[in-house]
C-alpha cells in the first residue's frame, strides 16, 4: 500500500513525516489568476478506509473554523454552491476526468453565481491516512501558499471532497470574499 500526499504550493515541495506533500494554492481577485504545477512524490505507508466523503468536508469546515479562530480570525460560511463546485472538481480529479491542479479554477468560481472580490483555492490529494482531513490540512498549514488561502480575507468557503476504488482521496476548499 501506498501512502502519500500531494498539495499545490508555489514554489516549494514540502516533504512531511512519511508522505509528500506537493502544494498548488491559487488565488484570483477580479482579473488576476496565479496558478502553479503540482508533481506527486510517494512513500511507503500503512492502510487506506472507506470514508464517508460528507463527513469529511463537515470536518474539513470545522477544522478550518476551529484555526482560523485560533488566530483571532472570522469564521467562514459554508455556501452550497461554492461546495458543489468543490466537490465536482474533487471527484473530477478522483475520477481521472481532470489532472491534480487548479485547471479551471476560475470557470469553477464564475459557476458559483456568487459575487466575489476576491477568491482562492486550496486543493490536497493523500491516500493511506487514517485520518486524510487532518492530514491535508497539517500540510495546507505548513505551505505558505496554501496558509496565505486559510488566513485570507474571505466570508464564504466551499469544499469538496472524493475518493476513488484506490483508496485516494481528494480534498477542494474555495474560498470567496463575496461583494
């Protein structure tokens, strides 16, 4: 079995305990989009589990409430229709419809109908965690890219996350400072 994990970061890899971690966080405000090339790394590892991928995003929210909070910062919205546009690229990218990236990021954010100021992306891929949530988001904290998005000026959030036959899962938070 394999164990990795895979973020986008610009710039850097990360190596973290036993995985990878390869980080790719993108931004926009209303004309500019920064995008940055993902390369996976693996590892050996331990085991993967079924997961329950609703139960995992409300943790994702929750996690990243429970931080961002920590630092004195507001919490995030959970809006549905950011979420869904999430949640369509996460199981695009489990599926193998579209590579691990931000590719198509900004379509993804004119799609929510959401009127935005600014908007970013934080997106993870790991397999062979028991927990792949905390895992994603150790890694989005240690990635200057990825913390940049988690400690943004943003009101609203979506996530979404997939998983495949292989054990993969793969995790998309947006986020939106909405007009």
């Amino acid at each position: 079995m394999i164990r990795q994990t895979a973020f986008g970061i610009a710039l850097s890899t990360i190596v973290l305990a036993s995985g990878l971690t390869n980080a790719i966080p993108t931004q926009i405000s209303a004309k500019k989009v920064n995008q940055v090339k993902s390369v996976p790394i693996t590892s050996q590892a331990v085991l993967t589990g079924n997961f329950n991928t609703s139960e995992l995003e409300k943790s994702v929210f929750e996690q990243i409430n429970r931080y961002r909070a920590s630092k004195g910062l507001s919490r995030l919205t959970l809006n549905s229709r950011i979420s869904k546009q999430a949640r369509v690229h996460s199981q695009n990218m489990a599926s193998g419809k579209v590579p691990f990236s931000h590719n198509g990021f900004e379509k993804r954010v004119k799609s929510t109908a959401v009127r935005y100021q600014s908007a970013a992306e934080n997106v993870a891929f790991n397999q062979g965690y028991d927990d792949p949530v905390a895992e994603a988001i150790r890694g989005w904290i240690k990635s200057p890219g990825h913390l940049k998005n988690l400690k943004g000026n943003y009101n609203l959030t979506g996530i979404g996350v997939a998983t495949n036959k292989e054990g993969q899962v793969y995790l998309t938070q947006i986020f939106i400072l909405n007009r």
